[in-house]
C-alpha cells in the first residue's frame, strides 16, 4: 500500500481471447483510463491483449490501496461486461509485483508496450491502440522502452 509502483497482470475468464474485439478492447481502455487516476493510482502505461492486461501503476498517497482497487476495478468492468455479454469477464485474484528500488521502470515499459509485438499483433507498437497511460503520451512511452538497454546481455 501507499506511494509505491505496481506491476499488475489480469487474465480472462479461461484465458478467453475477449479482446481481440476491436469494440472490446477500446472499451476495457477507456476503463482503465476512467477508473484509476481519482482513485489514487497513476496508470504508468498498460496494454490490453486478447486475453489478459498488463499495467504499471503507481500509488499516489500514503493511503492508496492496491487490492482493494484492484477488487473494485474487476467488480465493476466484470458486472458491465456481465451485462452486456452474459459470461463472466475475469479469472479470479491478479498477479502484482511491488517494484523495488533497484527495478527499472522502462525496462517494465518495454516489456509491458513490447507484448503485441512478441504476440504477431503488430510490428510497430505505434500502431497498436490498446496501450498507453494516464500521464505519458505513447511516444514518450515508445521512446523510453526503445532508448532503454537492459545490464545484462540476452541468452544469459
């Protein structure tokens, strides 16, 4: 809890590819953009893939409450999606990380930003509308993954 950085993954029901929808999709987006910032969270990037959502957020206060954020966030998204499709939207809990110190945040930019990329979704996140953030527009998220080299070398 309270002003730290979280990495968050949610999967669909059944790892149902619900948002392979273009209507879908840009509908979970708005969400996302809607939903987190009043409620005390920064929404560092996100990218919305066919069957589950990565997001990097921050915590804004002392009192920002991830779980419970989290709870109300896939309640609500899960009860309209209910609504207008019949089934259920998310596969139960969430995977989270709380950043540390030493954990570098374009490198989870990258990694986040890169996911249609490495799924043969895209091949110039550019042009993929699923991804973005509350308080970065996508090129500067684009120009910190790109400009971003990991310490260690690929293989290892």
């Amino acid at each position: 809890m309270g002003v730290q950085q979280y990495f968050v993954t949610i999967c669909t029901d059944r790892r149902r590819k619900d948002f392979i929808d273009q209507a879908a999709a840009t509908w979970l987006c708005s969400q996302i953009l809607q939903f987190f910032e009043p409620r005390q969270f920064a929404v560092i990037a996100f990218c919305v893939m066919p069957d589950h959502l990565h997001l990097l957020l921050e915590g804004l206060t002392e009192d920002a409450d991830l779980p419970a954020v989290m709870h109300n966030w896939k309640l609500r998204t899960g009860f309209a999606w209910k609504q207008r499709t019949g089934e259920r939207l998310w596969h139960q809990g969430f995977y989270d990380y709380v950043l540390r110190d030493d954990d570098s945040v374009p490198g989870l930019v990258k990694y986040i930003i890169s996911n249609p990329i490495r799924a043969g979704l895209t091949d110039d996140i550019n042009q993929y509308p699923y991804a973005g953030s509350s308080r970065y527009a996508p090129a500067d998220l684009v120009d910190a993954a790109v400009d971003w080299r990991s310490s260690w070398k690929a293989g290892e």
